[in-house]
C-alpha cells in the first residue's frame, strides 16, 4: 500500500419544467431543518495517524491534506524527515498547512501500540490462516463496520515508502487492514491507500460535509402520483392497448419507486408527460412551437 509520492456543481436549468398541480402542492414535501442534515462526529472514536519511517516529506504533506479532509486532526511520525515549512510536505499539505502539519508530534511505535488500538495497513494479503502476521486481514469498508460497536482510541498505521510495515511491525499491531486491488499491481501509493481508509472512517470523524442530505430529497408521494397520472394520460392519448394497460402502468410505478426522484426530477417528467399527451391529441396547436 505504498509507492512514490503525489500532488494534487453542475447545475441545470429545465425551462420546460412544470410545477407538479395544486393537489400536490397541498402536501407538504419532506424537508429536514440545517440541524437535521447534520450527521454528528461520533464521540466514541478518536483516531490518530501514523506515519512510520517516512522518507519523502511529500507524502507526510500528501497525508496531513487527507486528514484534513476526514476529519483528523492528529498526526504522529515515527522517525520522519525533516519537514521544511518551505519544502514539499507544506507544499502538498494544502490547507493542512495551517493545522495538521505544523501540529504532529514525533512518536515511537511502542508508545502508539501501548495507549492505541492499532490498525496496520498492507498490500500483501494473500497468506491463509497458517500464517499469522498478514492474516486475518479487513479491507477499510470492514474496518469501519468493526469500529460501528465500539468505543476506542484508535491509531492508523502506515508504513515506509516502496516497503511498508515490516512483519515485526506488523506482529505488534492488533489489525491488519488492505485495501483490495488487481492482483498484478495491488500496491497502492501510500497517500493514496491512507486516504481510502480515511474515507471508509469518515463516518465517525466528519460532522457535516459539503453534499446536501440527498436521503430527504425525494419528492412527496404526492408529486410522483401526479406523475403516474400524467403517464396514464399519456397512454389515453396514444390510444394504448387497452389489456396491457394495468401492467404498462405497474410497471411505471415501480420504475419511478425505484428511482427516488427529487422533487425537479418529478416536476420535469410531469411536464414531459404532459407536454406529449398535448401535443398527441391536438399536433396542430405545436406545429409552429419553436
């Protein structure tokens, strides 16, 4: 999981987009306040990063810039590089610059394994239950789903560039994480496998992040039934077979319950409807539309 270092809304505008009728509007959509759409950090988990043996001051910038943005805030090296505030580490560092660089801490593994619960990480995961310093393994996603159940103090501990955390190392930590890839290259750029991991654990460690809260979203039942409406509308109008009808609109309905539209996306598609149910029963009143 190590290798050579590393640097560094749309929007659309449906002019054609129909407000759903009254009868929906009449219901009130789903909205949840700023404080709902808050996921609170989980208070059970503190977790630190460790950097072992580093050897490029890049790759200490590289992960101080991913810590930043998971939510970790505490970085401790064992035996690191000079890192010069004029150098590559503050360079890849970003806004981690402010914070997180300036503020690790030098450590010895000893002292991490003696106060942490420790994670290690690897790219050599193909050893079996015979062998016990590699294996078990967990990849991140199994990491996280470990940690949902319990409160700890927990230290993520990467290795040297090109080698990683040698098996004595490895044999002093409590569990071995990897991250799965092809087999013919699985070694991941050490920022690039710290990063992974931080973003499986970014379930305890981030408050609030920049995406909307998109499980409340979804249009009101109201609104999609207009859809449904307007579909059956439509197949009036083309004069659909009348004994594949009951099924055709089955079939819309468990499409679109599928699909959770937003409250646009079922306005947009009532105007589509709509607009084609229209222009099939009177095509002269269109023929000039530009």
């Amino acid at each position: 999981m190590s290798g050579e270092q590393h640097s560094d809304a749309d929007t659309c505008d449906d002019s054609d987009a129909t407000r759903v009728s009254d009868e929906a509007h009449a219901t009130d959509t789903a909205t949840g306040t700023d404080e709902d759409n808050v996921s609170e950090a989980d208070e059970d988990h503190e977790f630190i990063v460790v950097v072992v043996d580093p050897k490029t001051p890049g790759n200490v910038g590289t992960i101080a810039r991913a810590m930043k943005n998971f939510g970790i805030y505490d970085l401790r090296l064992v035996n690191p590089p000079p890192l010069d505030p004029d150098g590559e580490a503050y360079g890849f560092a970003g806004h981690a610059r402010e914070d997180v660089l300036p503020n690790a801490t030098e450590t010895t593994l000893e002292e991490v394994v003696e106060e942490y619960h420790t994670i290690g990480t690897t790219a050599v995961s193909h050893e079996d239950s015979t062998r016990h310093i590699r294996y078990p393994f967990k990849t991140p996603v199994e990491i996280a789903d470990s940690l949902e159940s319990v409160k700890t103090k927990t230290a993520l501990v990467f290795g040297r560039e090109g080698t990683g955390l040698d098996n004595e190392e490895l044999a002093m930590l409590d569990e071995v994480c990897c991250i799965p890839a092809d087999g013919r290259y699985p070694v991941l750029n050490l920022g690039q496998a710290a990063t992974i991991l931080m973003y499986e654990l970014r379930r305890f460690t981030v408050e609030e992040t920049q995406l909307p809260d998109v499980e409340r979203e979804r249009a009101s039942e109201a609104e999609i039934d207009v859809v449904y409406r307007f579909f059956d509308d439509l197949l009036d109008a083309i004069d659909y077979r009348e004994h594949k009808r009951d099924k055709t609109s089955q079939m819309m309905r468990r499409l679109i319950g599928r699909a959770h539209p937003t409250e646009r996306e079922a306005a947009t598609l009532t105007g589509v409807l709509r607009r084609a149910a229209e222009r099939v029963r009177d095509p002269d009143r269109f023929r000039d539309d530009d």
